[in-house]
DNA sequence: TAGAAAATCAGTATAAATACGGATAGATTT
DNA sequence: AAATCTATCCGTATTTATACTGATTTTCTA
C-alpha cells in the first residue's frame, strides 16, 4: 500500500502555523499526503469518525484545546488501531512521554527537532516501526511498565489529584477546591502534599509549573 | 532592490520544526531566501554581527534561551536600523505586544495564524510599512505611547519588578529574594503587591501564569 | 524645577499554605 | 489473605503570602 497512492495524514495542533509548515515540508515529499487538519483533539476524533479508513496517520500536538493529544491518541488507538499516531511536543518530560507511551503512540518527537528527523518519525511508523526521539529513549526502558495503571497519569499523579492540580492553577484556594469538590478542606490538603511530593515542588509555585510543562492544564 | 535578488531573511527560533516549517513555506516564494538560522537571541545577534548587510529581515520568536525575542528585536533596531523585524509569538497578550512595539518590531503575528498572513506580513515589512495581526489592532491604538519609558516592560512591569518576578516563579520565598537582591522582605512584598495588581492575578499562581504567557521567564 | 513614578522600608493583621503526625474505608494486586 | 494505593478526614503548629495604611529617597521627565 506504500507503493502507489501516498499516505493520508491528517494533522491536529492549535497553532496554524505548525500545520501550515509541516504541510509545506510534506508538499515536496510525494509518499505522504496531509488530507486534513484540525485544531483541536476532539474535531480531530470526529473527523476520524466520519471516515476512518480514510486516514492512515495521525500527526498530533499535545497541549490543544478541549481534547488533549494524548487523549486523542488514546481513543484513536482503541477505536481505529489502523491509524499511526505521530505525537509532536514542546517540551521533553518524563511524564508526558510516559504519558503518551501508555496512550499508545508511534511515535513521538518534540517540535525542536528538524525535518529530517521528522520525515525518518514518518518512515518509521509507515514500516509499522515506532520511532521515539533520541533524547528520550533512557526514559522509555525504565519500569513504565509497572505503572500501567489506566488512573494513573503524569509522574504517579492521581486523576483526582489531577483535578485537585488543575483548580489550583486556577488561583483558587484550598478552601475554594474543597467547596467545588465538595470534600473537606483538609482533603484538599492532603491531595496538595502528595502533589508538591509527586512533583518535587516547594510550594505551589512548582505545582503550576509542572502542570503547564506536562500538558495537564492549559495556559 | 526588491526586483531582482531574493530578500534574505535570517530566522531565531529555538524550535528547529518552526524554523524548517517556515523554511519550507517560503521555499517556493523566490521572493525571500532564508539565508541563516539562530536559536537562542544571542546566536541571532552574533550571526548579524558578523555580516550585518547581509541579512533584511530577522524572524524572530519571543520567547527563546539566552536573549528573548523582544530584546533581540530591540537590540537589532538600535544598531542595525536597516533590518526589518518580524516577531511570532505564541500567545495573544496585551502585555507582549506592547512589549513588542516599544522594541520597535515591524510585524507581529501569533503562530496560530496560517500562511496566507504570513505572507502578507512579510510582504508589509518588505515595503517598508509594518504588519499587526489583526486580533492585537485595538490594543496598538491605545496610550501605548505614554508608557514609552525604557525600563517598563511588559504591562507597565519595571525592571525590579521583572527581576524579583523571575525569582518568584524560581519558587523562592520572599524572604529569600529579599537576601539574594541585598533587600528588605518588606520591599519584595511591596514589589509582589504591585505585580499582582499589574497582571491581574489574585495570587502567586496568577502571577507564575502571566509570566510565562508574556515570554518574562524560561519554563 | 515641580511632579510622577520607581524603589526602598515599616507595622499590623488576616488568610492561606505547608509540615507534622495520625486515621479509615475501599479497590486492586500479588 | 496480605500488601499496596487511593481517597477521604482530623488536629496542631509554623511559615508564607496578602491586605491595608503608611513613609522616604532617588530618578527621570515634562
């Protein structure tokens, strides 16, 4: 099938510009096709949906509106495992390539890399392979394994203490949380302990950092 | 001189995929020619440095290691005047886009906009007018003007105010800023109390936020 | 040179976060 | 069945941050 007729590729990332340059890389390249774009997971899922066959390759950002990238590849992958997810990132955690090995992606590179790096990501998962990007490669042979719990996400944390996390960035106090929540106060601290622990943070101040660094809130 | 050699254009970005993405973009315009490629403020500065008539246009992104784009532009202007200064940025706020036109930048897109208004940007500053994505026009026409004083930056935010901001979201108590800058806690508090007041934020958290949205602090 | 703004410092008070040291119930894994 | 992990809760104490109302010096600028 890689003879012929290119390779439909259908790109998610928020930012225009991103889509727009990888379709410029991509224009010269013949094997591959971008057939649509979206700018955020959940038009991208929808998308698929309306006509899965019709993709071969999913190019994904991490950080996008609505549906996270690894979210999207997640439901991507259980629903059309045909698709091959090439997930893009910013940064070069542990915890959001952890993230997006447990989601199932192909690939995965961060958005400094260049396009003959990108193009080899392509040919990989083309050939059924994976590629993951070499500055993260000590991380993936390390005891992820173990920690393929569906409830746990980034670095250990909890979905709860996600929750917790996300309204913190938020600027809203314990006190606030707990009320939304509708738990105690005290629960709330807790959740915040295990956050400052999980994340080697000092104070919130670390909290939010890691939280936008690892893709679990927006800016 | 805009008839018939290539307008060279030298690109800083510390993502290498922007940096390719745009190249591949303008690969088919034969009006531009990206002759070099930085990605830190520093190496941009140096390249120019070197070879100043060189170069006609400098792409630059604002938020990068060693120098930002916005220093980057304003350091380019004072001494080189003759080149023109695109400046991307990944986020929409008041407070960089004033940042922005006080450094005397020529253009001024966010990379969520698509080719089309790449192009014409380009086009703009190549005639020597100037290009503000259209989202920022009612922020320009503002009293802007009055805010013209060298040692205000982003949102009306000072110098000190900056610095003591970048030890903030170093997660530093305001005890130890206090000893690192050889002042009074009480004097950081002050400065907290006005920084908080300048980016809206009801806590340190807002503040952590609005530094890294306008480019003040590295992630 | 008068006025504005920045940077410095102080007192007092409250609110919020962090650090301890616990505890219990439920789910899952080994 | 035992061990582990999550989520929930409590008390006490300390540290940090924030709110409020001041003030002084310097620096720059209109």
């Amino acid at each position: 099938m890689e003879t012929d007729q290119p390779i439909s590729i259908l790109i998610a990332d928020d930012h225009q510009m991103i889509i727009d340059g990888i379709k410029s890389m991509l224009s010269s390249e013949k094997k591959y096709h971008v057939m649509d774009e979206a700018n955020d997971g959940q038009s991208a899922f929808d998308i698929i949906a309306r006509n899965p066959e019709k993709y071969q390759i999913l190019l994904t950002d991490i950080s996008m509106p609505i549906m996270s990238g690894t979210e999207l590849c997640k439901k991507v992958k259980s629903k059309y495992p045909h698709i091959k997810v090439l997930i893009l990132s910013m940064y070069n955690s542990t915890a959001v390539v952890k993230e997006a090995i447990l989601a199932e992606a192909d690939a995965y590179i961060l958005k400094n890399t260049g396009k003959d790096e990108f193009l080899t990501a392509l040919h990989r998962i083309s050939e059924n392979s994976t590629y993951f990007s070499q500055d993260i490669l000590p991380i993936i042979y390390q005891q992820y394994q173990k920690e393929k719990h569906s409830d746990i996400i980034a670095g250990g944390i909890s979905v709860r203490e996600k929750e917790v996390l996300a309204l913190i960035v938020k600027e809203m106090t314990s006190e606030e949380i707990a009320q939304k929540l509708f738990i105690s106060k005290k629960t709330v601290d807790t959740h915040r302990a295990h956050l400052l622990e999980k994340s080697n943070s000092k104070s919130t101040i670390g909290l939010v950092k890691f939280a936008i660094k690892n893709g679990l809130v927006e800016l």
